[in-house]
C-alpha cells in the first residue's frame, strides 16, 4: 500500500513552516505518512485537485487558494462559506471538504492573554485572514470591530462579513491608522514588512497585538509593542493551532501540539 500524505499549496510556498510542524506530529505518534508542498496558484490549482494523487488525504491552503479551495470543494462548513476563506481540504469518500482551521488558530492564540481585552478591537487589513478575523472576534465574545485597509473593494467585503456577524462597524481611514492602532487588541493581517513604517505610530500604553506576519520575528511592531509593554501574539502561535486542528481533522488522532511546537520554536 502506498504512503499517504498531506500538503501545503500556495504560492509562494517555498518559506512554509507547515511541512515543518506536521511532519513532527507525524513522527511523534510513529505515523508513516509524509507532507510535501506545492507552489500552486488560482490558474492552477483546480487541475492540480482533479489529477491529485489518490493517497492525499488533506491539504493545508495559503494564499492565494483560501477562496478557489470553496468552488473546489463538494461540501463547505458553514463558518468557511460566512467569511469566503477555506484554509483546510480533506479528500474522503470520493468527496471533497473545505474548512476553515484559521478562526480557530487565532482565537486560540488570542487567549493565550489571559487578560484579552476585546471591548474595542481593530483588524488591520482586508484579505482572506481579516475575514477568519472577524470571526475569531466574534466567538471571543466582541460587539464591535474597528476595521483599517487599503484596499476598498475588500474593506467593503470584510465590512459585510462582520456586519453578518453582528459586529458593529467603525471604519478608519488608511491615513490614520493610529487609530486602529490604539485598539484594546490589534489584529495585523498584513503580510511580513508591511506593517513596518507605522510600527511607532501605536500608542505609548498598547493593548494586545497579534501580528500574523511571523518572519522575521519579531516584527517592527512587535518589537515597538514590547517594548511599550504591551502583550503581543506571534503570528507562530495562530499558525501552530490552525496546522493542529488540520492535524487532526486529516488523520483522526489528537495532534501531539508539545512536538510540533518545537518544531518551530
């Protein structure tokens, strides 16, 4: 019988940790099972899934697959369809599965602050991951969200998804990002660097920040956050909880989270 594996797609893809952390589960419960990756794009990837090798149990989904992976898919949870990002494949029964395993890295990794404030939280950004964001804020219990991005077609998109939520909306401009900044708990789903020339822009007493963006770590911001003592969330955290979820959603057992820690840490 041949091997069955997992893999990462996306492009680019060569820089992913997440060959690194499931490999490491895979070896601590003696699985014989591999993960590769593949630098796939949106032109390419529906083809990739229809020719897929017959022992793939699952895929791990990066940008820019997150919303192609739910035209794929024979069946969609609920939570990927509401914020149109699916972040997690699983091949079974001759039948395709999407999911979102991003909602629950980020509310996982939020909670590590066991004095998360989110009474006023902002989202910095607009793509796939701010839309996991806003659902992420919503299970933690939030009200409201503060949203910023530059981008005003998927600002307005984000916006929608948190008013389905329920959420309360209050948009800042680009221009003044400081005010997103001053958030009881900041949420940059930039990509890495991006956030870097308005890292001294947060305020002198921050509030919680989870920078998704992990390399190089830490980020300006992070940096800025820590050092005005605020409590800041690696963006290695949120990637951690979604790959064990995926873990075990793809071979049915509890993912071995000490292992795939050390993995990256």
């Amino acid at each position: 019988m041949s091997q069955k594996f997992a893999a990462v797609a996306g492009s680019p893809i060569e820089h992913s940790l997440s060959p690194a952390i499931h490999k490491a589960g895979y070896a601590a419960l003696k699985m014989d099972w591999d993960y590769k990756k593949f630098e796939l794009d949106v032109s390419s990837f529906s083809d990739f899934i229809k020719n897929r090798d017959p022992n793939l149990v699952g895929m791990s989904l990066t940008m820019p697959l997150k919303e192609v992976a739910i035209e794929v898919a024979d069946v969609v949870t609920e939570l990927a369809k509401k914020v149109n990002s699916a972040n997690t494949l699983l091949f079974k029964d001759g039948k395709i599965f999407a999911g979102n395993t991003d909602i629950y890295g980020i509310v996982t990794a939020l909670q590590t602050n066991k004095q998360l404030d989110i009474s006023n939280p902002s989202i910095i950004g607009s793509g796939a991951t701010a839309r996991s964001a806003v659902a992420a804020l919503h299970q933690l219990g939030a009200q409201k969200v503060i949203l910023c991005a530059r981008n005003e077609q998927s600002l307005t998109d984000l916006k929608n998804v948190a008013q389905d939520f329920g959420l309360e909306v209050s948009e800042v401009q680009w221009s003044e990002i400081h005010k997103a900044l001053a958030a009881t708990t900041v949420i940059s789903s930039l990509p890495s660097g991006a956030m870097d020339s308005f890292a001294a822009m947060g305020p002198e007493i921050p509030g919680s920040l989870l920078d998704v963006a992990y390399s190089p770590w830490p980020s300006k911001i992070a940096l800025e956050w820590i050092l005005r003592r605020g409590f800041v969330v690696s963006g290695l955290e949120m990637l951690l909880h979604q790959a064990a979820r995926q873990f075990e959603l793809m071979t049915g057992k509890k993912a071995p989270l000490k292992q795939m820690r050390e993995a990256i840490s």
